[in-house]
C-alpha cells in the first residue's frame, strides 16, 4: 500500500501556535516583591489575583473544519476542487476491500453488499448442462452460474454481455446482473445504500470496491469527516 495513504490525526503544533502561547504566557502579571507592597490590603489583593486561573488560550486547530452537509453525491463534487474544505486523498487503485476498510476503521459489515430481495423468488431459468433450464431458486444456489462463453449471460433469452471493462472479475460482474435481473435482487453499497447497478455519478455498474475507489460513497465521505480521517476524493467523470 502506498506510505501517502495513512492515517493523520491530531497534527503538532505549528511554530506560529507555539509562539503564540509563549507571548500570553510572558505577558501574565507576575507579583512584585513584598517589600513594595506598601499595605496588607494590597498584599491580600495581589495573593487573590494569584489565584485566580489565568484566561483560556484559545488554539486553533488545524483540523477544525467547516464542511457542507452531505446528503446526495452532488455535495460531494466540493471535495474534488482545489481548495477542499478538509485534507482530501484519492484512494489508490491497488488497495484491495480489506486494506481499505482497515484503513477507515470500518468494520466488516462495510466489505458486504445488501440486497434487497423481492417477496417470492423466481426459478433460475439458466441453461445448464442438460439443455434445459436450472429451476433452483436464488437461495438454493451454492454458486450462481458462470457467463456463458466468456461473457454472455447464461439465462435463457438474454442477450446481456459482459462489457470489456468488466472483464477483469466476469463472474462478479455477472453474478450481479443475474441477482439484479433475472432474480430481482439489487445490489446497495451498505454504507450510502446506493444501488451498484448504476452507481454516481455516472449511474453504472461498479464494484463495491470501485464504488468505494471513486470517492463518491456519500457514506464514506461522512465517515471519515467524522474520525478525522482524509476524505475519498471524488474522481470526476472523464468527458
């Protein structure tokens, strides 16, 4: 993993707040001798104002940061921009799911999809080895089908293929669109609940991992604003 993806917490003091500390501390009132004191009364005066707490040295923190509310993917785009509200980091394209979550402080449930399934289930219409189609349901499958040469889906009458830029994990890709299709189950990141199959902003079929990368994930976003870690910079859609 790259050494600039780590996390940044509770940055040291900068010279300028140092000093700053320094010059009230060395302009507090300090007490005068007693042989100039001159009455009890101003002896008592000057051991009260002693023990009064000096006044609070106000710091500023570097990571106290005013950020937008984050509600869709639009409010996201301010994270892309030169001068982002809070530290930003593109996440690098050769962390894996689990390095990632690691990274987040994220628990496992973060690794895992949601589905959302219909109230009854339909048989599995796949062509299978006999000629004929498959009949399981969803949940009576220990693995769903693999694409039919390569990368066409195999149930029967579909004519949805793979595209080239899903050819690098097909039966992930797959498994999606027979759960989303064919068997009306849809895929929701379990951190902003947006739908994989057509994930922001440009509403297509991406990986969690992917979706993840593209610094999109309202919920990820929140996230790390909320640990005080880099936000995900979002990568904008290439014209």
């Amino acid at each position: 993993m790259p050494s600039d993806f780590a996390t940044i917490l509770n940055p040291p003091l900068t010279d300028l707040e140092a000093v700053n500390i320094l010059l009230r501390l060395k302009h507090m009132p300090l007490a005068p001798p007693q042989s100039q004191l001159d009455a009890p009364g101003q002896l008592r005066a000057m051991q009260m104002a002693r023990a009064q707490p000096p006044p609070p040295v106000h710091v500023p923190r570097r990571n106290a940061i005013c950020v937008p509310r984050i509600n869709t993917h639009k409010d996201l785009e301010i994270f892309a921009q030169p001068d982002p509200p809070c530290a930003t980091q593109p996440i690098p394209s050769g962390v894996d799911l689990r390095a990632l979550t690691r990274h987040y402080r994220l628990g496992p449930d973060a690794q895992e999809l949601i589905y959302v399934r219909p109230p009854q289930e339909p048989p599995c219409q796949c062509i299978i080895e006999t000629g004929g189609p498959c009949g399981l349901i969803l949940a009576d499958h220990e693995h769903l089908h693999a694409p039919r040469f390569g990368r066409g889906c195999p149930w029967e009458g579909c004519t949805f293929v793979l595209a080239n830029d899903c050819m690098d994990t097909p039966q992930f890709f797959m498994d999606l669109h027979l759960k989303a299709m064919h068997f009306y189950d849809e895929p929701l990141c379990p951190l902003c609940y947006c739908s994989l199959l057509a994930a922001p902003p440009e509403r297509r079929m991406l990986s969690l991992l992917e979706h993840y990368q593209s610094g999109w994930c309202t919920g990820l976003a929140k996230h790390a604003i909320t640990h005080g870690l880099p936000v995900p910079k979002p990568r904008m859609p290439q014209a």
